[in-house]
C-alpha cells in the first residue's frame, strides 16, 4: 500500500495545532507549495519539492525519509518506460551519424589521392644552363607592409556592465532572489554555486546565511553573516 504523502503531513500538522503559515516561516517554504505537497499535486518528480518534503517533515519532527521512498516512488515506472525509446533513439542518432560520415568523407578521400597522383605525374621543370646570364630583375623600392598592430582594448571595453552577484554554499541554503523585479527562489546543497545576472539590481534573502559566500562582479565579499541566518541583501552595479 503506497504511502500517502500529504495526508501524512497534514494530519502531523494538524496534531501539533499548526497552521500552513505557521509552518512556512519556519520553513521558508511558501504556502502554495505546502498546499500542493497536502494535496498530492505531483505531476512530475521535481528536486525542489523533495527537498521541501523533506524539510516540511523534520520541522513536523518527523522521519522524512519513508515520505521521500514513497515520493521517488512515485515516478519510477515513468522513468523505466522512457528509457528503452531513448536507448532505440541515441542508437538511431549514431546508426545515421556514421552512415553521413562514411558519404562525406569516402569522396575527399578519393579526392586527396587522386590529387597527389597529379603532382607526381607532373614533368620536371628544365633550368637554365650555367653558361647563360641571367639579368637578375630590378627590384622596385617598395615599403615593407604594415605590421597589423592590434590596439589595446580601452578601459570602457574592459569594464563590467550590470551586476554580476554568484552565490556558493557550505551547507543546505535557501536563496530568495528578485532579479530587476522577478522573482524565484531554489536551494543551494554543499558545495554547490549558482551565478545571478541583472541590468539595475539583485536582492537576495538568504535563508542560511552564516553558510553563504558572495562574490560581486568578480569582488568576493566573504560569508553573508557570522551570526544571523536569515539575511535579506541588495547588490547594485
């Protein structure tokens, strides 16, 4: 009998007299996906959402790997019917890369030795005898050409436009991040790192903090906080 995954979790949490905004503070989780984790809305296995199972369990003081089995689980039959039409797909794909191989190639072949059959045919150039002069041509007063001199860039080629902020991690860390103004937010695992790119800004909640390292526009600005885990920072250009 297969595990149900939300039902569990909210009958845990109604237990402990918890609400779903209770357990997205704690979390950090937003309410919609604790709802759509309730509700079993799975359509599709997402390492997002294990890993919010997983959290959702440990702050319920709750195993979470049985919920984790059943969630894998899940989508292991799906998984099992798309791997024999890829393995018959990439056989194809190499099948015709070969055979398109073979046709170009087996022409420049013949080609290239028909080509060097030419030149040994070719007969021997006669030289000049030794008792005849020879005027040597009168040499122009040309210039030696121009070195191409290729200009240093500029410093205005070499500066950096926008703002540039990479994010790494030395342990499990939430980053909600608004990039001139959108919105979306992943976790980061050890050591794992993720480069945010923007025109005016980037904001960033982290919700690690004393285990997340910045690097700005290539600048490296060492660890977020040494004592407060929840940080909410803005990068400018």
């Amino acid at each position: 009998m297969k595990l149900d995954i939300g039902g569990t979790l909210k009958k845990k949490r109604e237990e402990l007299n918890l609400t779903l905004e209770d357990i997205a503070s704690k979390t950090l989780i937003r309410p919609y996906y604790l709802e759509q984790i309730e509700n079993n809305e799975f359509k599709r296995y997402n390492g997002f959402i294990n890993a919010y199972i997983r959290k959702y369990a440990e702050t319920l003081g709750m195993d979470p790997e049985p919920l984790l089995n059943a969630y894998k689980s899940l989508f292991e039959e799906e998984e099992k019917k798309e791997v024999n039409p890829r393995k018959k797909t990439n056989y194809k794909i190499i099948v015709s890369l070969i055979v398109i191989l073979c046709i170009v190639l087996i022409p420049i072949f013949f080609l290239m030795h028909r080509n060097a059959n030419t030149v040994h045919e070719q007969p021997e150039i006669s030289t000049p005898s030794e008792n005849k002069s020879v005027t040597p041509p009168q040499q122009k007063n040309e210039q030696p050409p121009k070195e191409n001199v290729q200009k240093p860039p500029s410093q205005k080629e070499n500066k950096i436009t926008g703002i540039h902020v990479t994010v790494s991690a030395d342990a499990l860390c939430w980053l909600g991040v608004t990039i001139d103004g959108k919105y979306s937010q992943l976790f980061l695992r050890k050591g794992e790192s993720r480069t945010f790119d923007g025109n005016k800004y980037i904001k960033i909640r982290f919700g690690n903090a004393t285990h997340a390292y910045v690097t700005v526009n290539g600048k490296k600005l060492g660890v977020v906080s040494k004592d407060k885990k929840v940080v909410e920072k803005v990068y400018k250009p």
